[in-house]
C-alpha cells in the first residue's frame, strides 16, 4: 500500500522514535475516496479488515457510515499503517474525545510520514503524546487557563520547562505573576524568557531569584554605566520580546 497525503499534520511529538524530517516518508495525494462497490469488496475479500472495521466501531459505539468506513480502510491501505496499530490510534483519538475521521485521519498521516507502523512504536509515540497532554495540564492548571487550546510551540514550551529544565511549580509560578504583572496577561514567549534566564544562570529557588534580584538592583543603583538589571527586567523583556515577535 502507498502512503497518502494530509496537508496538515497532528501535533509532532517530541520523541526519539520518530524520524527525522529529512528522513521522512514522501507521500503522495490520494487519487479517489473508496465507493460503495469497493468498500464492500475490502470487507468481503479480507478478514483483518472486516475484524478492524468492528472494532473500530465499537470504539466509537456506533454503527460507521458508509463513507467513514472507506476512509478506515483507507488507513490500511493507502496510507499503509497495519490494523494493530489502528485500532491503536483509533482508541487514543477517541479516548481524547476526537471522534472523527479528520483528526484520525491526520494521525494516520504522521504516523506514516514517521514510520510508526508496528505495535511497539505506536506505544512510543502515544506514551510520548500523553506526557506532552499530561504537561500541558499541569501548566495550564497553575496558570488557570485550562479552558483554553494551546498551540504546538506552547506545549513545547511546558515540556522544555518540566522535562527538560526541570521548573518547580513554585518557580513556573513565580516566572507567571511576573509576566501576569507586567503585561496584565499570560504570554508563554516572556515567561519562557524568564525561566530561560533562570535556567542559564542555575537559579532554581525562589531564595535565588530574589537574591539575584537584589544583586542586579545594587549593582543598577550604585553604577548607571554598567547597569545590571533583574533577570525579569520587565521593560526590557518586553522590548525585546515586542521586537522579535514583529
């Protein structure tokens, strides 16, 4: 079977198993959707595939319509991914509350562009989405934004805070309220500023923040021409910021 197309793709999760861009599989554009004919066909021909199409039913708890029945099969066979790991996705996707052929089909195409067509790195890839959405939580829950969906870059920027930099929840807050009382808003790119900081300089406690706050204020105040300014200088993070951003 040759991998099919999806001009958009899911969230990439950040995870050894996948492959690197340039290593990715070329896919190419789907020439027709299956007709009735050829649905019933693929389920009177193959076993697998009619096994598949049950239990995805009864994953979604419903009777498929005709047409989201072809693009299941299309999972297997046009975009090459065996019927394990369908299953597999089709459980995730509905497990999240996406119960639909778009969002399933865009993981299909990920998965494929990405090799992820045996049960064991299908494990990898949903453990690797789980810890993104788990970091997610977390950091929208201490910022009292859960309501809200985040973009790609801004969960790759909580998962770099706990995971990589390893943040505190007193700390990740203390980076909030500076940012909350700077901007009056929460912007994940100053508080990613903030904690960047934080991190190049080993400051992990909010005892080190504010003793280096104190340092940068006396040094400012006792000599203007080599001002060192706190490593939440608000004014100047969010000239900066403003300036990249633009």
């Amino acid at each position: 079977a040759i991998p099919a197309p999806c001009d958009e793709t899911i969230q990439k999760a950040e995870t050894g198993s996948a492959l690197k861009a340039s290593e990715k599989k070329k896919i190419l554009p789907r020439p027709h959707s299956l007709d009735p004919a050829e649905i019933t066909r693929r389920l009177s021909d193959a076993d697998e595939i009619r096994a598949m199409m049950d239990m995805v039913e009864t994953i979604f708890g419903r009777p498929l319509s005709t047409p989201e029945i072809g693009r299941v099969i299309d999972l297997h066979d046009w975009y090459g991914l065996p019927a394990d790991v369908i299953i597999m996705m089709v459980q995730y996707a509905v497990g999240l509350g996406k119960c639909n052929m778009n969002y399933i089909e865009k993981m299909a195409s990920d998965w494929a562009e990405n090799d992820i067509t045996t049960h064991e790195r299908a494990e990898e890839r949903i453990a690797e989405l789980d810890r993104r959405q788990q970091a997610w939580r977390e950091i929208s829950s201490l910022f009292g934004i859960q309501k809200r969906q985040p973009s790609d870059s801004e969960v790759q920027s909580v998962c770099r805070w706990l995971y990589e930099w390893k943040f505190s929840r007193e700390m990740l807050k203390e980076a909030y309220n500076r940012c909350v009382d700077s901007t009056g808003s929460v912007r994940f790119s100053y508080i990613n500023r903030i904690l960047e900081r934080w991190h190049k300089e080993n400051i992990c406690t909010l005892e080190q923040a504010s003793k280096e706050d104190s340092r940068s204020a006396k040094g400012k105040k006792n000599s203007a021409s080599q001002e060192r300014k706190p490593s939440y200088d608000l004014d100047a993070f969010e000239k900066m910021i403003l300036q990249e951003e633009l």
